[in-house]
C-alpha cells in the first residue's frame, strides 16, 4: 500500500475565463494531516473543489488511493472515501442534528453499523448529542461547524477535505474543533486535507503544509520546519524578524513555477 493516498498533478481549474489554480502538484500522504496556506483569492478552496468533482479540471491528473478521479462526478468521488466540509458549514437548515448526520450517511446500507458511528461522533461532540433533537438553523456558528465536521464522518471517509473550519468562530471555539480535528485523525487514522487562513493554527495542527500564492504552490515543507521560515513568520504569522525584507515574496522561491 502506498504512502501517498493522494496525488494531484500539474492541474489547471478555472471559473470561466479565469484561471483559478496554475499547474497544482501535491501528495497527501496517507494517515497525516496536510495543510494549503495562502491569503483570500488564492485558490485554496478551489484545489478542495477540484478534488471533491464540484469543479471539473481544465488539464491535470488527480489520483486516489492508486485510481484516478479526476472525471468522476461527486457522489461517486464520496463513495470512494473522499468527502468535502465546505466554507460556511452549510447544514440543511430546517432539519434537526440527527438529520443532518443520517443524510451524511446516505451513501450506506449498513444501519447498524451508522448508528455505531452516530454514537461516535456524539462522542467526538457531545453538544450534538444535546441537541440531537434541535433544528441545524438554531445551532451557533461553532455548533455548525462541528456538525458539518461531524456529518462529514458519517461517510466514513478515508479523506476529508475541510475548507476553513476556523472561519467566524472565536478563539475558543478554534481551539476546540481544531483539538477534535486532530483526534479524529489520531484514532480513526483519517487523512485530512486541510484549507485553512488562520495559518498560526494550521501549522501547529498539521504534519505538512503547502504555501499557495495567486494559484501556485510556491513552497512545500514539513510545518515543523515551516513554521521556522522568516517569509512564513512575516506574511502569516506576523512575526518580523531583524534583517528581513518586508516586501520580498515568493517569487524568489527557486521552485516558483
């Protein structure tokens, strides 16, 4: 079996007449939480899209656990492991918690074995098994996210694809999702391809981050060791350093593409 569970490769996604993401490579490897890096526009959210089938690529290959995806519609990427937490939580509104994490189950016919998993993710988050009961709409914003994170589990999956799950939620409550993110991949052995603006808490999350700018992977490392790097510091984590250039970029990265 491979390390690598996930492979794209020089791919190219647009939203009409713009370019959204230039000539993308990356690995995700299996068992590890990956990291994308980058500022708004970047094409962060594009790269998950791309890989969930909600965004055809215009060239490229994308590659899953040996077979390749890339052509496949969403339902059918699902079913084979991949499942998409997009930006803004986006629950079914009108139905309760227990609804929700039933639909995120829709791809399986093993009932004992979702109710099995339902009680898991109780575990995982407790306040859903509290509102089991409750309207997804009336749920606070950090409540969402954990049952969009949570519904996402029902899957199954062997790849999540979570898309800014710090995005609106205080301090505290980042510091909780992030801590179930990170248990979820230690205990069930998930790989978790994670986008993410608040770079400060993906890099302390993750085991290997890519820096995207303006549709490119610019650099690629170890978060342990990205974390250490000046441009890092400066543009993402606002730490100056004495004898740094504020206005350098990326582009003297020698693997600017």
């Amino acid at each position: 079996m491979s390390d690598v569970l996930l492979s794209l490769s020089n791919v190219e996604s647009s939203y009409g007449p713009v370019k959204a993401i230039r000539g993308v490579s990356l690995n995700v490897q299996r068992g590890k939480i990956s990291t994308v890096l980058g500022a708004n526009g970047a094409g962060k959210s594009t790269i998950l899209k791309t890989i969930s089938g909600i965004i055809d690529p215009d060239k490229g290959s994308i590659v899953f656990d040996g077979a390749p995806i890339g052509a496949l519609n969403p339902a059918k990427i699902v079913r084979r492991g991949v499942v998409h937490v997009p930006e803004g939580r986006e629950v079914f509104p009108f139905l309760s918690v227990r609804e929700n994490l039933i639909m995120g189950a829709f791809t399986r016919s093993d009932r004992d074995a979702v109710a099995r998993d339902m009680e898991t993710v109780y575990g995982y988050f407790p306040i859903l098994a509290e509102k089991a009961e409750s309207r997804a709409g009336l749920l606070s914003g950090g409540q969402q996210q954990m049952l969009a994170i949570a519904r996402g589990l029902m899957t199954e999956p062997t790849l999540m694809l979570l898309d800014e799950p710090s995005l609106g939620l205080s301090p505290k409550l980042i510091k909780e999702i992030f801590t179930i993110i990170k248990r979820i991949n230690r205990e069930r052995g998930t790989s978790i391809l994670l986008v993410e603006q608040n770079a400060r808490v993906a890099l302390d999350c993750a085991d290997h981050g890519f820096v995207l700018e303006v549709g490119r992977i610019v650099i690629e490392g170890e978060c342990s060791l990205l974390r250490e790097q000046s441009d890092i510091k400066e543009f993402y984590l606002g730490i100056k350093e004495a004898g740094v250039r504020g206005q350098q970029r990326w582009k003297r990265k020698k693997n600017w593409r």
